[in-house]
C-alpha cells in the first residue's frame, strides 16, 4: 500500500461531511497576513481544524538497530492558555516517527519535540506552529467533542456539556481481514449508523478465542506485533487507521479494546505499555473510548495456573489502568470489559471512569444476573455510569432473540443505565459465509452464522428504535421508579414491568406480556399526561389520550392493542 494511502486523517468538506481525505504533507510557510507586523516563528507554520486530527512526521538521520525500544518521542504543545500537553508519537516505521493531534479550541499552538536521545537534533527539539480554525462540520463527535461522564456522575455526554447516549455494537475482529476494507466494513458502518448506534467496541488485534499469531485474527498487513512480541508492525496498524477513522467519519466512537486480558502475562507488563502507547500515539486524537482489556481477569483458556494468572492480571490491569491516564493527553474514558464487573477486575476502581459489565448469554437465565448487576453498581462507590458490555449475544445458542435483545435493552436503560450494548453471534468473530470462525482453544465454537446474515437480525433495528424515542426526551433525566408501576419487578419475579422518569413531566415503563395490565401509581395531583403505547417491535405509536390519576393517584392501563412486550410512555410538556 502506498505511503499516501496509508497517511489518512480526519478532515472536514466544503459540505460539512466528515471524510478522510490524503494526509497534506506541512511545509514551512509565513504565518504572517498580508499588511501584519512580523512576528517571531521558529519552524514550520502547519493549519488543522478544531478536533480533527493533524499528522505530521520527523525523520532520523541517525540510524536505530530497535528503534521502537531504543527511542520515544514526544510533542509539547501549548494552547492558546498557556496550558500545555504532552502527544506521545509513533514509530512508523524505519528511522521515522509521527504525530497526531487534534486541538480542543481555535487559536495559535506552538510545539517543540522531546526524545529520549537528546543528541538526535532530527528529532529533538524541533519547533514549530499550529493554526487551529474553529470546526463548522455537521460531524457530532467533531461538533460536541469527546465522551466524558456527566457531572451527576450518572451518565456521559460531550466536552461541550451535550448528553451522549451509549449504544453500542460488538465488533471484537472488525480490524481483521475477513471484515473486508473498505467494502464489507463501510457496509457494517453505513447500516449501524443508519439504525442510530454511536459506538463500535473493537479490539485492537490481540483477539480472544484464539491463541497468539493465529492467521484468523491477522488484516492485510499481518499482526499488531511481530512474533515473540518483538516490536509493534506499523504496516497492521496503517490498516486498522483506515477502519478507525471510518468509525468516526461517520460519527462513531471507536470503544478501542487494547486486547484480550490473558495477553498481559503472555506479553509482560513493559509490552503491554509500550502497546498502549503505541494505541494513544494513533488514536488518541480521535473520540475514542478506551478499554484496556477483554475479560481482564479472565486466564488463557488452557493455563495451568488460572488463579496466578488471574491475580497478576487485577493487578497488571490496576497498574496499566493508571498508566493510560498518565500518558493519554486527551483524558478519554477508560474502563476494562470484565467476566462479572469492571470494577471487580481491576484492584483499585478509581482508574475506571465507567462500570462495564458483562451478564450472561444464557437467554431468560441472564436476567436475574444482569438487573442485579446493573442495580448493584449503581449503589457502589465511586460513584460511575453503568454500561451493560455483553449480553446475549442475539442467536448465540440458538436463542436470545429479538425479544431478549429488546428486554435486556429496555430493563437496563430504565434500571439507570447509561446506554447499552448489543451483540449478534456470527459479527463478534466475523464468521464469512465461506469459512467461519471455527473453535476456540477450548474446542468448542460459538456459531457458525455468517456476519452478512447476522447484521439483518432484527434486534440491532428494534434496539436503534428504542433509542430513538428516548432521544425524543432528556433521557438523561431518568430516574429508575419501580414504584410508579404495580405489579413491578423484585428479585422474586425480573419479569414484571419496569419504569423510570422525571417527576410530573414524564413516566416510561416497559411492560414485558401481561394478561393483565398492571396500574400506574403514584401519580401528580393535577397533572395531565398525553399516554401512548410505543411498540418496540416496530417502532409504532398507538395513542391513549390524555389521563390523569384518581384520588389515590392511580391509573388502570387499558389492554395492548397486541398480547407481546410494550412500553408505556406518558408525557406533559416535555419535549
């Protein structure tokens, strides 16, 4: 691949689509405007937009025999504050390096390198100007910023203060090559986007399910590492950009998963830094999310020692948990998707911003598990947003099917979730029509349906059409009300009617099928609300009409126009 093509970032058109366009290569130019005084600038003068990301490159003259372990290099930018941040670069191959950075505001930068050979005048010390003009774009994750979590410490929205609601897709392989670029992962984009998903969770080619260096989990350029984990392979991760700047052109966060758990004893600690610094160096720039690992604390399938294994890892994950905070200079979110509970696997909860949880694939079986996961984190400190990771997958064994996928959705989101995330059997592992993933080292394999039929199951729409009615509302302002419902959920029967709202303005419950209708409880003294029934199938609307309770507060609600699962919305003055 030419070095043009793989030299991409994130730029803004004329029209005010994201598209990723030929890295411009910077040359020295004259800040100065015509009629200007002359100011004093030492090196290149470069131009970037607000949030997008910039690269630019240094070549040594000085040869390295390990340049990946020999040498780092780093940025020091200043803001327009005065305020400073440190951009750690990547090897990209050879004797050169480059940089990413995307400006959190308008205004003029400077910069300078810091290596850590100071006698390579290349790439030490080498001063320069950034131009930064405010983002117009219609890119939301370019217009809003990064994800961050919300001062209520509930949920998470943008820098610029806009609410983020999560859902998420599982796509762990997308960056191998049986997702082909661009046709076959452009596709996955373009209908996940269309069903309104804001994240993609993907792991950045240490994959699970196999052991290292399996030719299943290699892209066009081979593995992220060469092998014995010698040094990173800047050709892998060329490709990878391509898929991840997709992601966000297209106004995706990429939920970037820095491997598997059981890769940290396999790898050793330095390794694991050095690849999470390699993984800022390249994507820091962009809006990501960062996940430190897959099943943290979970051993490689066939270890002798899976206790030792799980303990050094808690730890490992603890330690490389700080490690990121330390060295991304965005501060983006960071979790570690767990067996259990992120905040299990990981020794100090404090390095997680959110609680990811994983809570069965065991269809009906997993309910239990998940609303007292998700219940239990919301009563735990820290205080942190709860993101429901995994959970039945759709079609894994052959069950968990739409229905599961709509009451997994809509129990966590009422129970005080931050968002969810879904999955199907056959996209987390890209099965191809010609030849699926095959067995795990454990000799056993997940499934065998093909990725192109498993995006088309119906659950991905149906969990895209309930977010759409709750972006209808500040559903930021939920709060979890099991008591506005009777009968309603408790750990003797999960499968009863679940609601949350905000007092005198809105009530939502779910109602999974009920012979009878359950009551409305606890309703305002003169207040009106404008009822309908939403199916969640279809995204429907059958009409109620305007209802307000009786003198203990109470309201009957009527019989479903259909015997299946609905929700309740009952609105005043809201919108």
């Amino acid at each position: 691949m030419s070095s043009m093509s793989r030299r991409t970032f994130l730029r803004t058109s004329s029209a005010g689509a994201a598209a990723l366009l030929p890295l411009q290569q910077s040359k020295p130019q004259d800040s100065r405007k015509k009629g200007a005084p002359k100011t004093s600038v030492t090196g290149p003068v470069r131009y970037a937009t607000q949030r997008c990301a910039i690269e630019w490159g240094y070549s040594s003259g000085k040869s390295y025999r390990d340049p990946f372990h020999e040498i780092e290099l780093d940025v020091i930018l200043t803001d327009p504050d005065n305020k400073e941040q440190r951009v750690p670069a990547f090897w990209a191959g050879g004797q050169e390096w480059r940089v990413r950075y995307a400006a959190g505001v308008p205004g003029r930068y400077t910069y300078r390198t810091l290596a850590s050979d100071p006698t390579n005048s290349e790439l030490h010390d080498q001063r320069g100007v950034l131009e930064v003009a405010p983002y117009a774009g219609n890119n939301p994750l370019l217009q809003h910023g990064s994800i961050r979590v919300a001062q209520n410490r509930r949920h998470l929205e943008h820098e610029d203060g806009t609410p983020f609601f999560w859902l998420g897709d599982t796509w762990w392989m997308g960056l191998c090559q049986r997702l082909r670029w661009p046709e076959d992962f452009q596709l996955m984009v373009a209908d996940r986007t269309n069903k309104g998903f804001s994240v993609i969770q993907i792991i950045a080619g240490l994959y699970p399910d196999m052991p290292p260096f399996d030719p299943r989990g290699a892209n066009e350029a081979g593995f992220p590492w060469e092998p014995e984990f010698k040094r990173v392979n800047p050709a892998y991760f060329d490709m990878a950009d391509l898929r991840v700047q997709h992601l966000v052109a297209q106004g995706l966060v990429p939920c970037v998963v820095g491997c598997w758990g059981y890769f940290l004893p396999l790898m050793g600690a330095d390794r694991m830094r050095k690849h999470w610094r390699y993984l800022i160096a390249r994507w820091g720039a962009y809006p990501v999310v960062w996940c430190l690992a897959g099943e943290g604390s979970m051993p490689y399938y066939l270890s002798q020692q899976k206790e030792e294994d799980a303990r050094l890892q808690r730890q490992g994950w603890t330690e490389v948990g700080r490690y990121v905070h330390q060295t991304d200079p965005y501060a983006h979110l960071v979790t570690i998707h767990p067996s259990r509970s992120a905040r299990d696997t990981v020794n100090d909860p404090s390095v997680l911003d959110f609680d990811m949880l994983q809570t069965g694939h065991s269809d009906r079986a997993s309910i239990p598990n998940t609303i007292n996961a998700v219940t239990g984190s919301l009563q735990q400190q820290p205080r942190m947003p709860v993101i429901n990771g995994e959970v039945c997958y759709e079609g894994i064994m052959e069950a968990s099917r739409q229905e599961i996928q709509r009451f997994m959705f809509w129990t966590c989101v009422l129970s005080g979730a931050a968002g969810h995330t879904y999955g199907a059997n056959g996209i987390w592992q890209v099965n191809t029509t010609e030849k699926p993933f095959g067995p795990s080292p454990h000799g056993r394999s997940w499934g065998d349906v093909p990725w192109q039929e498993a995006y088309r199951l119906p659950g991905s729409r149906q969990l895209g059409l309930g977010k759409a009615l709750l972006m209808r509302y500040p559903w930021w302002m939920l709060e979890p009300h099991p008591e506005w419902i009777d009968p309603h959920w408790t750990k003797e029967n999960f499968v009863q009617p679940y609601a949350a709202g905000i007092a005198g303005k809105l009530r939502i419950a779910f109602l999974p099928p009920m012979w009878n209708p359950p009551m409305v409880k606890e309703l305002e003294a003169g207040v009106t609300y404008r009822a309908f029934f939403f199916n969640p199938v279809n995204g429907k609307e059958q009409a109620i009409g305007s209802i307000s309770g009786n003198a203990a507060g109470e309201w009957q609600v009527p019989i479903p126009p259909v015997f299946q699962d609905w929700v309740l919305v009952m609105e005043n003055n809201v919108r």
